[in-house]
C-alpha cells in the first residue's frame, strides 16, 4: 500500500474494556467516543453496556462534546457535592438551559435518566449548538411522559 493511502485508513483504538466485544453494534461508537474524552468506563476495564446512564452522566458526556467549557455558574441543589465529577458538568447545564433540577432543590444525580429527560437535554444542547431549528414539541401524549420534562428551546440560567 502507498504512505498516502495509509493516511486514510482508519487507526483502530485500543478497547480496554474486558466487556465490549468486538462483534457488538455499539463496539465503534464506545472505542470513538472513549478515544475522543466523550465517555469514560465504570471502571479501567470495564464499560457496563448494559447499565442504564444517570443524569448525572449524561450531562457529563453533554459538557466533554462541548469541549468542558468553563463556567462560573453556581447552583444550589442539595443532593449534589461541591466536588462531584459532574458539579462543573452541571452547572454549566444548568447556566446553558440544558438540564433543570427535578425540584427548586435536587438534581437527582443517580437517578436513571428516562427517554424524555434525555430527548429533552439533547434537543436543548442541539438548539444551544445551533443544530435544532427551535421548533416546540409537546411529549405530553405519550404515556409515560414524566413531569415537567417537555421539549422546549433552552432558557439560559440568568
């Protein structure tokens, strides 16, 4: 093969994690996303595929696609430490209009994220990236729709 045509061939990461095999459909998106600071494992070597995320961790990897930018938002939730792996991850979510508590006081760190939530604070962080074209939806003929969590454009924290 030709040092050109080497250029463009895609370098395989390393997968470091004993749980994520090869022939998996998610195999790519976890090795480019580990390789690119998106996604971090549970553990050194292990993923956990099957684990459901928390809000806590989808604001995570929402603050690392952005490039982790800094913020001297504070916010006031009592269920979150000062010096939680996510406390900057959220508040910048949280001053960017992307994630809200689930009260006035609590952000419920641990709690599975469920489809809404998570439909909701990608929809906001396409909109603050300009990606959504700001049109409304309303999730309330679903079901299993959860309290306030309804699509809307993001309202920046003032």
């Amino acid at each position: 093969s030709s040092a050109a045509s080497d250029v463009y061939k895609r370098q395989t990461p390393v997968n470091p994690f004993t749980d994520v095999a090869e022939g998996a459909y998610y195999y790519d998106a976890v090795l480019a996303l580990t390789e690119q600071g998106v996604i971090k494992g549970m553990s050194e070597t292990t993923f956990e595929p099957e684990t459901n995320l928390t809000r806590a961790q989808v604001v995570t990897m929402l603050y690392r696609v952005a490039g982790e930018p800094e913020t001297d938002a504070e916010f006031a939730f009592a269920d979150v430490p000062e010096n939680a792996y996510y406390a900057d991850a959220l508040a910048w979510a949280v001053e960017a209009g992307i994630a809200e508590g689930v009260s006035e006081t609590e952000f419920a760190p641990e709690l599975d994220v469920t489809r809404e939530e998570l439909a909701t604070f990608l929809y906001r962080f396409a909109v603050m990236q300009e990606n959504a074209d700001g049109q409304k939806s309303d999730l309330a003929e679903f079901a299993d729709a959860r309290g306030k969590w309804r699509c809307r454009p993001a309202t920046p924290a003032r």
